[in-house]
C-alpha cells in the first residue's frame, strides 16, 4: 500500500480554469517534474526556503469554473501567448488531464445555504478522494463590483437564517469564503472582491478555527508603489500628485472593462499611497481594456513631489509584465502557507501576509519592506512549531 504524504494538500481554486490557476497548476506540476525552478515563489527565496511545509510538489489541485474550456487547452493557449513554455504544456499533458477530473461547474441551486453545501460537497469527495490532510480555497474568479451592505452581513446566525431564503445575500466571493470556511478549509482571496472581508465570515473562521488572508494579489504597479512611496516619505519629500495608468488584456482586463469591476479594483491599488504616506496625494489609477496586449499588461505612473525649499520635481515609471506569470507563484506561497498556518492552529486574519496583497485585511504596515521583515518572522515561527512536533 502507497503510504500517505502527511504534508498532502489540496488547492480548490476559484476560476480553475483561468489564466493565473492554470498557469499556477502547469509551474506548481513543472516544478514537481523537475522541469523548471521555483522563480517568482517567494518561499523559495533563500531567505525563506525550506521553512514552510508543506512543499510545492506536496499540492493536489482540483477547482471551480464556469467555463468549460479544457485545462490542456487553455494552458496551450497560455503558451501561444508567450505566458508558459510549450515544451512544458506538452511535458504535461497526462499531468493536466489528470488534474482536468478535478475541476466542476459551479453549483446552481435554489437557496445560497444549497450552493454552499454543493461546494462543501465537492471538497469533501476531492479530500476523499486523494486523502488529503487540509484542503486551502484560493479565489482568482474575475473582480466583482462592490456590493451594497446587507442587515445579513452582521452576525453568522442571521446570515445562515438569510442563506436559506430564496434570493441573492451574498456576493458569489463571500458564499464560497462561506462554503469553504464552513466545509472546514482556509481561505485566500488573491482578488479585490469581497470574500471573507464580513463580519459574519469571521466569525464563521473563527468559530471553525480557521485562517483566511487576502485581498488583492499586488503584482505589478503596486508593488513598485509599495516600495517607492516608503522612500518618499523617509526622505520628507511631499508627494503632490500620483496618478497611474494600466493597461490590459486577456480576460481580467475585459472583467475590469466594467465599471463596477473597474472601480473596485483601482480603489484597491491606491490605499497604499494613504497608508504609506500618511496622507492621499491628488491623482487617481485609470485601468482600461486593451485587447490587443492578451496576457500581459502596461502600467505607466506620475508622480509629483516637492523638495527643499519647495522645488518642484517629478518622477515616471513605467511596468510592462505578465500577470499570470507574476500572481502564479504567489498562489502556490499563499497555499503553502495558509495550510502552514492551520497546521499550527491559526484561526482568523494572516494579517502576516500582507506582504502580498494591495489592500491586505487588517490594520497592517503598507510599506514592502516592513511587510517582509512581518513575513519572515513569521515564516520563522511556521518553522519553529512544526520542528517542534
């Protein structure tokens, strides 16, 4: 009899089919194989490498979707885009396939409380299936606008009463955060929408015992932001004016083509110029729909400030990268350390985690640096407890 890898764990992904979780199954699959490096995985950094259990290869990925594209033809088109190597699609097709059996439709139903024990369903049989230790829900569906406060939202008993109700309570983010927290697995939001960010769904976590990080996986534009506003501030130089323009294609930029989608995205990517700065700088983030730039996106900032003596100066940057390529390894840290984190009995917010989101939960420092010093030490402790075991 095969004996069973304690560390196995299971990757639910949300939007399985899309361009970051397909791209995150074909690196996570690569790296397994011996067939490429763990580059853009922060725990594989030498800083952090070997702290955190349970290990890339260690992860078994099934997911949710709307779409019914197959796995092996969405990574072929992610290769034609220039986003994965071929020779890797094609090195994994069997692997793909595999994987292609642990992907289901959304449920439908006619209650929300019915989804959700359709969703809790699935990630008991997908835990059955491959005795999994813990199964981690991570969210890379399409951004959805923000929605209107609902009386449900306030406590868990009158949300779970409302769940029952005929009728749309909760955004389709917060019931899978539901559905996942109640069916007993951590959850991570790498989007800008609402997820577990309810009170209700805390106390859901808390109650269950379990952790959830999110939102908004920061890649691109606001990661330079989170590094260059710090230096600012240090220097006492007065930001005056930053505004930025993003451009993208592929899916995530036609989703942000809609303006609630739109809004809620660039309202994410400026709270870490008021965080960091301390105060908010006139200037706004413009994101448009380009068609033509596929899986990769363009991000052009300005920003103004005033030195010594109140000399006018300025500063341009631009970022021209591959999302996908850039949140991929971030989900499979994420993973790792979400089950890291239940393992050891963490319940709540990983307010640690900041360092990988725009607009992390809790009153967390906005600034890379500090959120890295937090990552380490807590990576640090991850790797304390589970020697002491």
């Amino acid at each position: 009899m095969k004996e069973r890898n304690q560390m196995s764990t299971g990757l639910w992904l949300i939007g399985a089919r899309g361009s970051v979780a397909v791209t995150s199954m074909v690196g996570a699959l690569a790296v397994r194989a011996g067939l490429a490096g763990p580059a853009g995985c922060v725990l594989e950094s030498p800083a952090l490498r070997d702290r955190v259990r349970p290990g890339i290869g260690d992860l078994v990925f099934g997911g949710h979707d709307v779409s019914p594209l197959p796995l092996d033809k969405k990574a072929a088109a992610l290769a034609d885009a220039g986003v994965v190597p071929a020779r890797l699609v094609e090195a994994l097709r069997g692997e793909l396939a595999a994987v292609e059996q642990e992907v289901r439709p959304l449920p439908e139903a006619a209650t929300q409380a019915e989804v959700a024990r359709a969703i809790a369903a699935d990630l008991d049989a997908f835990r059955r299936r491959h005795d999994l230790e813990r199964i981690v829900v991570v969210n890379v569906a399409s951004t959805e606008p923000v929605p209107p406060a609902h009386p449900a939202h306030a406590g868990l008993d009158a949300l779970r009463a409302a769940l029952d109700e005929p009728g749309a309570v909760l955004p389709s983010s917060a019931l899978v955060a539901y559905a996942a927290l109640d069916a007993g697995c951590p959850y991570v939001d790498f989007t800008p929408s609402t997820g577990a960010r309810l009170p209700a769904l805390d106390e859901l976590a808390r109650e269950r015992r379990l952790p959830y990080a999110g939102s908004d996986g920061k890649t691109g534009e606001t990661l330079v932001k989170s590094v260059l506003a710090p230096m600012f501030a240090q220097r006492n130089l007065t930001v005056r004016s930053w505004s930025g323009i993003n451009l993208l294609g592929g899916g995530d930029g036609a989703n942000l083509a809609e303006p609630g989608a739109n809004a809620a995205k660039a309202a994410s990517k400026q709270r870490v110029l008021a965080e960091t700065l301390g105060y908010t700088p006139q200037g706004d983030t413009r994101i448009d729909y380009v068609e033509d730039l596929g899986d990769f996106k363009t991000a052009w900032d300005l920003v103004t400030f005033e030195g010594f003596l109140g000399t006018r100066m300025r500063m341009e940057f631009s970022w021209h990268g591959c999302d996908s390529a850039l949140a991929a390894p971030l989900i499979l840290d994420l993973a790792r350390l979400a089950a890291a984190a239940h393992r050891a009995g963490r319940a709540g917010p990983l307010t640690e985690l900041a360092f990988f989101f725009k607009d992390p939960i809790g009153q967390v420092p906005h600034a890379l640096a500090d959120q890295w010093r937090t990552l380490c030490e807590f990576v640090a402790a991850l790797g304390a407890e589970d020697a002491s075991r």
